[in-house]
C-alpha cells in the first residue's frame, strides 16, 4: 500500500534551523585541536580564541528535488555507513582516520545517545558527515509519521553535537514523492547508492571487497554498514576498497562533496568542541554564518 498525498507542509521555517548558533555547553572539556593538521602556524601565535574568531562545522546545504544514486561522473566517488551509531562505530572512524579518508554516517535517531556523542564529535573533527537514516528505521512507505522520524534524529544530532545533517537516507531505499517532498521541507536531500556489497549478510571480507570494486564507477555511492549487526569484516574490507579505489584513481569524498552540496560553518566561542577553525582554513565553498 502506498499513502497518497503528502502530508502538510506546515514548516516552512525549517530551513532556518541549520544557521542556528551553536555555543560551546558550560563545563564541557577543553577541546583538543584537530589530530595532527595544520598545528601552528609559523609565527609566534597568540591563543587562536583570543586573536582569531574560531568556526565550527554546523551542518551543509543541500539542494535537489530528486533522489540521489550517484553523483557526477567525475573520478569521485563517496562511502556511506548506514545504522550506527553502533558498538563498532568507534572502529571505523578510527579506520577511516588512518586511511586518511571521510565518509558519511547515516543514523538511527533512537540509537543516539550521549555515549556516542564523543565519537560523534571525532566524526565531524576529522571531516566525516552526519547524515539522518530516521529515528526508528521503519519503511516509510508503511508509516504515517514521516515527517517526526526525520525531524527527532535531525534533533538528536543537533542537540549532541550542535551540527544539523542536509543528507538523508530512507531504511531499505523505500521512499515516494511525499517522503522526498517532507524531506526538502527539512533541508534534507534524500541520498540512494548505486553500489552495493550487501555487507549486512556478513559475507566474508573479500567479497565484500569484490562485490564494490566489480559495481564501482566515478560518481559512485557505495552503501555499507557500521550498526545493525557484527561488521567486523566490513570493517577489515574497506582499508583494502580503499586502497584499490585510490589505485583506479578515484578521489574518495563525502556524499555532500559529491553532491556538490556546501559546508556551512557557525562562529563559534571559545571551546568548540575541539571543532574551531581559523577561517583561513574553512573549506573554500563554505557557507560561513557570522557570529549571532
Ligand atoms: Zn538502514
């Protein structure tokens, strides 16, 4: 059965939501700077808070009234891990980190806590994307409540972390137009794959590998899996995907990169998480919001 008509589009402010200013929470830890770039410049630099106004990641801004298997056929291509936050999502930052490659994070909204807002807030500090995979993981061709499954993880996210995702992507590909239509209402784009290892059957390791590496092409989407089950051999294939991706030379990015969608940065106080940066070295195309 498929539900006809979309529901009301009552929130036309939702776009606002993305600019809101995120300061620093009282009593959170002093922030690290960022693993191992750009440490310090080759002057003699003051505090960075106390000459240099810092900015945080605070979301994307994405555009498209339809849905995303692919971006364009440049020599790109992006990873998606989809149902984490999970046990093994740690892992896989960590193994993206010294692969020296981001990926994007599509979420389960219940699955969110503040146990996981450290690993969250690693994601973002190493330049991964949050992405929103409802809160419930339902079909949402079945469900009446399209509109809350997306908002409540769009919140969840933003609450822990202070960054709102512009990229969605519906449980089980299942969407139609109204789902795409609530969506866009929210700022999300809703983001398919157009390769996929089916690694939530826990093949073994080299099927995993093989199975990307025969469907591969620029512009891919490839769809895998950091929650939702043991990905222990998700995890052990992608260092090698990688590897054989960079041999074919094909740059690996996030989905809202491929996409062409903008970073959009927050001026941010003093902490930031560990997340401020100088503007010198925000993303060129970043949307910058001045200080509220
Ligand atoms: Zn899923």
């Amino acid at each position: 059965m498929t539900r006809v008509g979309p529901i009301p589009l009552l929130l036309a402010t939702a776009l606002l939501a993305p600019v809101a200013a995120i300061g620093a929470p009282a009593g959170s830890p002093v922030g690290r700077s960022p693993r191992g770039r750009r440490s310090q410049a080759e002057a003699p630099a003051p505090p960075p808070s106390e000459k240099q106004p810092l900015y945080r990641i605070s979301g994307c801004r994405s555009t498209g009234t339809v849905a995303y298997y692919h971006g364009p056929a440049r020599r790109e291509v992006a990873i998606g891990f989809d149902d984490g936050p999970a046990p093994d999502t740690a892992a896989f930052v960590k193994m993206l980190a010294a692969n020296h490659t981001r990926a994007t994070f599509f979420m389960i909204g219940r699955q969110i806590s503040s146990a996981y807002r450290k690993v969250m807030l690693r994601e973002l500090r190493e330049g991964d994307v949050l992405g929103d995979h409802t809160f419930t993981h339902p079909d949402l061709e079945a469900v009446p409540d399209v509109r809350e499954q997306l908002q409540r993880t769009l919140a969840v996210i933003r609450s822990l972390t202070g960054y709102t995702p512009c990229v969605f992507r519906p449980p089980y590909g299942d969407y139609d137009t109204s789902v795409l239509r609530t969506a866009r209402s929210l700022g999300l784009a809703t983001v398919l794959w157009n390769v996929d290892p089916s690694d939530w059957e826990v093949p073994p390791v080299a099927t995993i590998v093989s199975r990307v590496l025969a469907e591969v092409q620029p512009g891919s989407i490839i769809i895998s899996h950091d929650g939702g089950g043991p990905r222990a051999n998700t995890l052990a294939a992608y260092p090698r995907i990688i590897a054989a991706l960079r041999r074919r030379g094909l740059r690996i990015v996030t989905i809202p990169e491929l996409l062409g969608f903008r970073p959009v940065y927050v001026h941010c106080v003093k902490l930031c998480d560990g997340l401020g940066l100088p503007r010198d070295e925000l993303p060129r195309d970043a949307i910058v919001t001045p200080a509220p």
